[in-house]
C-alpha cells in the first residue's frame, strides 16, 4: 500500500466527519446562498478546524463565490479545499537539512508519540541515505531512554545516552560530539515534555539551545513540535505554550489514523502560521511521512 492509500485510510474517521457533514448540507441547500454558507461554517466548527479559522475560510469562500460566480455543489467544494489549501501552506514543509551536519530538536508534551516520532523520522532519513545520530536527552522520564533505543535499532540509526537524572545539556553535548567524530548528516535530539513546569522545561530547552549554537553554530537547525490529532483543540493550546519557550519550525501531527479531528489541522497552521512537516497515520516506522497539503486535502473532502 501506497502513502496515500494509508493516508485515505488512516484519515477516514476525519473524512467521515466534514465530508459527510458537507454531503449532508449540500443535499438540503440547492442554492448557493448566506444560508448555506452559514450550515458550512458549523460543519467546519463541528470539525475540529477551530471558530476562528472556520470564520476566515468562510469569509474567503463567501468573496471567491462572489468573484468566480460559482453556483454548484461541487465548484463550491472545490473551492473550500483551494482556500484550505492556501492556509496550509503557509512554508515549505521539507525540512532544513541544507548543512552537514544539521540538528532536529524534537519537543512535545508526554503522551503524543515523540520517542516514536523520532524512530520514524531518522528511519526516513536513513532511507534517503543519510547517516543519523539520536540523542536520549529526555532523560527524565522512566523508560525514555529504552525506548528510544529501540526506535534507533528499527531505524538503524546511533544512539547517545547517559544514566536517568543527567542533565540533558550534557548528553546533547556528548551526542554533538559523536556527531562530528563519525560524520554524520543529522542529530536528533529527543526532550523532556513536562508543560506543566513550563519554567523548568524552558530552562532545560535554553540550555540544550546554547549547547547546540555553540557547538553547531553554521548548522542547518529544525525545532519540530510534535502533537496528537487525538487531542483536537487542545493540540492548538499546546503549539501556544511550546511557541513561548522555543522557536518552532514545524509540526509534527500523530495518530491522525485513530482520530476524526484531523481537521484540528487547519486550524493549528491558521492560528501559528507553522507548517505541518510530517505526519503519522498507523504505528509502523515507515506510516510516517512528509507532509503533502494536496493530498491531506484529497484523502479527508
């Protein structure tokens, strides 16, 4: 099976959900008319795209109706997509790796699938050719360190770790140094995903930071915060709060497959203007893959 034919899918609970909805609507409206822009703004609400941004896609459907003088079912739809489109593709989704090395800083709250995330990442980039070094810099939560080395075994990709309870700086600093000795192409840099002490985690993440300007400093960097579809609305909150205590490049969207809230990724991009670099739709290392606004758009309307 194809990306894309995991992606229709893994995506068909969210399909379900707005296109479904949209069928719903059309089938009652024969018109295209206030009143039905107004049932196609709660269908977009009701998805999980999030009030404000299904106030502008509306908005801006309501202007290109007006220009293009569209008058059916499907012209309409086709046009909501092209407007959803626009918002996702707010930058390019292929990530920064101009330098060799380049470093991946991964962050994300406890829960969304970081470790996992990165085990398919680096698996992807190893596909590509690309030699990667993983650093086990969440070194704070039970278990992390274990799980990250499995992730690394699957993706054939190198591991750097210390003992539980070591600063995280250090481990970084250990896994930038095996970086250069062995001439690898990427680090990535697994952390600790404690919101809740959003002091701490932001001491912890300025840290790992300085480490990697002063060590890396010419470096290609990418700051990829991963969420879970799952959480809808809360996933916005969360890109919220990460924004305040690092700079994010891109969005990494998991278990899209067990979700009909994939329209939740509408809304993050149209609220942060940071793009969706990839996302995962099934729990094997290759159901991960770089993000393609298209086909996002093809597989749920």
């Amino acid at each position: 099976m194809g990306f894309f034919d995991k992606l229709k899918q893994g995506l068909g609970k969210t399909k379900s959900s707005i296109d479904d909805k949209l069928n719903n609507v059309f089938s009652v409206f024969r018109k295209v008319d206030e009143e039905l822009l107004d049932e196609l703004e709660e269908v977009l609400v009701m998805s999980d795209i999030g009030v404000e941004t299904s106030v502008k896609i509306i908005d801006e459907l309501r202007i290109k109706i007006k220009k293009e003088k569209i008058q059916n079912e499907e012209d309409v739809k086709n046009a909501l997509k092209s407007i959803m489109k626009d918002i996702l593709d707010v930058a390019e989704p292929k990530l920064n790796l101009e330098t060799t090395p380049s470093v991946i800083l991964v962050v994300g709250v406890n829960g969304v699938g970081k470790t996992t995330s990165i085990g398919k990442i680096a698996n992807n980039l190893v596909k590509k050719g690309k030699k990667v070094v993983v650093a086990a810099a969440d070194t704070f939560r039970a278990a992390a360190v274990e799980q990250l080395e499995i992730w690394a075994e699957r993706s054939r990709s190198i591991i750097v770790k210390k003992d539980e309870g070591t600063d995280p700086a250090a481990v970084v600093f250990d896994a930038i140094k095996k970086t250069k000795e062995i001439g690898a192409d990427v680090l990535i840099v697994d952390t600790a995903g404690r919101l809740h002490n959003k002091k701490y985690l932001m001491d912890e993440l300025y840290k790992i930071n300085k480490v990697i300007e002063k060590e890396m400093e010419s470096a290609s960097k990418e700051t990829l915060l991963v969420l879970d579809a799952e959480t809808g609305q809360n996933a916005i909150s969360q890109v919220k709060a990460f924004k305040e205590t690092t700079d994010i490049t891109g969005l990494v969207l998991t278990k899209l497959d067990g979700t009909a809230k994939g329209g939740v990724v509408i809304g993050i991009v149209s609220e942060n203007k940071i793009p969706i670099k990839f996302i995962g739709v099934g729990e094997k290392i290759d159901d991960m893959e770089v993000f393609d606004s298209e086909e996002f758009l093809n597989a749920i309307i």
